[in-house]
C-alpha cells in the first residue's frame, strides 16, 4: 500500500507534499482552482485529489515560463514543477515554488461558473454540466462527506457482523404493487427494474441470518418533491431472530456512528460547507401514529387516521421534533404486505425522521405463509406473482425485521442542501434522463 503512484505528469500528489523535506524538488498534476495575481506574484491552487498552493515570483523565473503562467486560468489542467516550500500563508502549510507549468489540457470555453463563485447558474444548468460543475470545491466537499457516508455505514454493519450481498436489479414483478415500476424488455418477457431489494433480501437473511446491500432502487413515481428521484441509493439491511424494536436499535446505533465518523473524518469538508452537524443523542423518540395524528390535530392540522402523512403535516412535526425520530406503529392500510400485523388494526413498522424527510422505513416481517398471501391478496396482487418467494416460506422462516434506508436522502440532510439532486452525481427524475 506505501508503493508511491507517479506518473509522466506527476512524481507526487498533493497530500504527499507535507511530508517531504524543505527545497524538495517535486512535480505535480491538476486543475487549477484559482489564479491570483498580486503584482509580480502569482498564485494557483491546484486540485489533483487534495488541493495545493503554487507561487511564483516574476523575478526568479525565466521570462518564457513567466509568460506561459500568465495565460494560465482556472478550469486549466496542468503540470506542475517546482521546489517544496513550508509557510504560513499556504493553507496546508506547505507550497510549490513553481520552476516550471506545462498546460495539459484546457477548456476551448468557460464553464458558467467559476468554482468558487457563490452567484451560481440554477441547479438544472449545472447538472447539464455536471462533470463541470463537480469540479467546484463545494462540490468535492459534498462527495467527500457522500464517500466518508458510505465507507461508514460499510464499517459499523460488517463490525456487526453483517454480509455485504447483491440481488438482482431485473426482477419479474412487483414487491409494493404495481403503480411505481419501471418496465422494460427482457428478451421476449416484460421485466421491471427493481423497486426494493426487500423480498430477496428477507430469503437471503433466512440463508445468511445478517445481510446489507448498498444498491441502486428504482421508483417510477411522478413526483416533484425535494426528496425524491427516480433512481436513488439504498441500504437495505435485514436480520434474522429480530424483530422492529431491534432493527430500530441497530438503526439508531448507525446514524449515530455515520453522524460522528463524518464529523471525525470530514472536518475541513463541515467547515468549507459552513455546517455544524450536531451530534445525535440515543435514544431517538419512537412516537406512534396515532400519537402523531393527536399531535398534528392539536396544532390545527387536519390529519385523518388512516391517511398518510403529508408533506405539510411532516413539516409540522418537524417544527416539534428536532432530532431523529421514529413514527412507530403504523395503519395496516399504509404499509406492505410483508410487514407483520399488530392488534389494533396497525403493523410492527417504523420510519425514521430526520427534519421533514423520511430516512428510512422498516418493521418487523410477517414469517407465516399464510398470513403473508392474506396480506398479498389484501393489497390487490396475486399470490401467483410471487410464487418463487412463497415457496421458500415451506422450508421455514424465522422471525426477521430490517429496513431501507434513503442514502441519497441521509446525505442531504447531513449536508443540509434543500435538493437531493445536490448530492447526486448524476441524478435521475422524471424531466432527466442525461447526462
Ligand atoms: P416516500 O413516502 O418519501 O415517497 P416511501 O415510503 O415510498 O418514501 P420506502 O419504500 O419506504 O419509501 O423506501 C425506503 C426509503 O428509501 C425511504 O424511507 C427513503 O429514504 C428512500 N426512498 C424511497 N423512495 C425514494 C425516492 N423516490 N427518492 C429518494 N429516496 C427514496
Ligand atoms: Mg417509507
């Protein structure tokens, strides 16, 4: 792993620098972020995974060089040579005295927007040019705390002992009911793309007894919402011998983890975004829905039993809830099939909350056969659809509960931007298919 990466253009990356000693002579690879120019100086700071501040003086370089940096812009993709210089008035401490600067490659125009401009074209131009766009350091920031999401949910489920699994994204019906799928040719059969992962994920916890999967779901829904896309990150998660109160456990215990590794490991990228993500405090409130229905009745809202809750209605909440929390216990009629009845006409289910967002939604699963086609033929689908399921249930099923959580949607939050599609490197919702 300490093998050093060097290349024609480069003989060490920016992070590297730090370590080497004062006057070392060094070449580096990027794009610029800044130019700037104070009387006979000039500045750049160049990103090649990290960023690093080079300088030079007109005085002490040949007048050809100083030439060629003068022309040089930011979005320029250069190479770098120079000498290792430590001070104070470098951000990382340490510069590039530049000898020498080879332009690479560079733009025929200029993108719209400067990286570090705060007036910036609307989020739909900046996604026609996202590759562009994401060469702002804003961006870098937002991607990094999404990478550091991800390696962190990875951690704190394989530490607990979890299986990291697949399960196909071409699947042969419907898990939730029909409405929000997105069909497509499979050879001579229509197919759809997987909308949950939820009823291979619950065979393979039988199989495997605790499983996670980070995948893409697929949701063909005509939404126009802050929060949703069409195609968006889940992590689904699911557990053999639990039931709802343990997977809320688990889920509480990870967002903690996520929250506190983000806020270890993304600083600078928390300070450059101007956030301070406070930390979260366990237990989280597990506030049933019926309680919720009351609430939102004393605060003047309409809200019938039985009925989804609005977005009005969770912005509310989130008036009254500040932190994470769960809706506990919800209305058969609002839930799945597969999700296990409780007295009283609700189920053993749960969301999470986070503001007015859904995190994630989950519950303990129906284990019984019979009770699940009951629950299948209640919601209007045919058992027959889902035969290659049902079939695993006559070689027994143990109790198990999990949940799917909203990757896209946990990151927006952390970062708090008002559009999931800020999050995303390349989102997908009704009005876009490119790039
Ligand atoms: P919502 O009610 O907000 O549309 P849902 O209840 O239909 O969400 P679930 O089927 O419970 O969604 O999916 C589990 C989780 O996946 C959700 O809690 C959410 O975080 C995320 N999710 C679901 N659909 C979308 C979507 N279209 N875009 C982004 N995230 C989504
Ligand atoms: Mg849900």
């Amino acid at each position: 792993m300490t093998r050093k990466i060097s290349s024609r253009f480069r003989s060490y990356y920016s992070v590297e620098l730090g370590k080497l000693p004062e006057g070392s002579r060094v070449s580096i690879a990027g794009y610029v972020v800044s130019v700037r120019l104070h009387g006979g100086v000039i500045f750049f700071v160049v990103y090649d995974g990290g960023y690093i501040q080079c300088v030079a003086h007109m005085d002490e370089v040949d007048g050809n060089v100083w030439g060629k940096m003068l022309e040089i812009r930011e979005y320029f993709y250069v190479s770098i040579s120079g000498r290792i210089s430590y001070t104070d008035r470098a951000p990382s401490g340490v510069e590039v005295v530049m000898e020498d600067a080879e332009v690479i490659a560079k733009p025929v125009r200029m993108p719209p927007f400067h990286p570090y401009s705060r007036r910036l074209p609307s989020l739909d131009k900046r996604l026609d040019l996202r590759a562009v766009d994401l060469r702002r350091p804003q961006l870098h920031a937002i991607f990094k705390v999404r990478h550091e999401v991800l390696q962190a949910m990875r951690r704190f489920l394989v530490a607990r002992g979890f299986l990291e699994v697949n399960t196909p994204k071409i699947i042969a019906s419907a898990t939730e009911g029909g409405a929000a799928l997105f069909p497509l040719f499979y050879y001579d059969k229509e197919a759809f793309l997987a909308q949950s992962p939820q009823l291979y994920k619950e065979q393979l916890s039988a199989a495997l007894d605790r499983v996670f999967e980070i995948a893409p779901i697929f949701r063909a829904e005509e939404f126009k919402t802050d929060r949703h896309l069409s195609e968006t990150l889940s992590l689904d998660v699911e557990m053999a011998f639990a039931d709802y109160r343990d997977v809320m456990n688990l889920l509480e215990d990870l967002v903690a983890y996520i929250v506190n590794s983000v806020k270890r490991y993304c600083a600078a990228q928390l300070a450059a975004l101007d956030l301070d993500i406070p930390k979260v405090r366990r237990p989280f409130k597990r506030i049933s829905y019926d309680r919720v229905i009351s609430k939102l009745r004393e605060l003047g809202l309409d809200a019938g039993w039985g009925e989804d809750l609005s977005t009005t209605a969770l912005r509310k909440l989130a008036e009254v809830y500040r932190e994470p929390y769960f809706i506990v216990d919800w209305p058969r009629g609002l839930k799945p099939f597969y999700i296990k009845s409780k007295r009283g006409g609700v189920t053993e289910s749960f969301d999470l909350m986070w503001g007015h967002v859904e995190l994630a939604s989950g519950g303990s699963r129906v284990d019984s056969k019979r009770s699940l086609i009951r629950n299948i033929r209640m919601q209007g689908l045919n058992p027959e659809s889902f035969e290659y399921h049902l079939r695993v249930f006559d070689y027994g099923m143990p109790p198990h509960a999990g949940f799917g959580l909203g990757v896209d949607r946990l990151i927006m939050v952390l970062t708090s931007r008002d559009d999931i599609r800020e999050v995303v490197f390349y989102p997908r919702d009704p009005s876009r298919l490119t790039p």
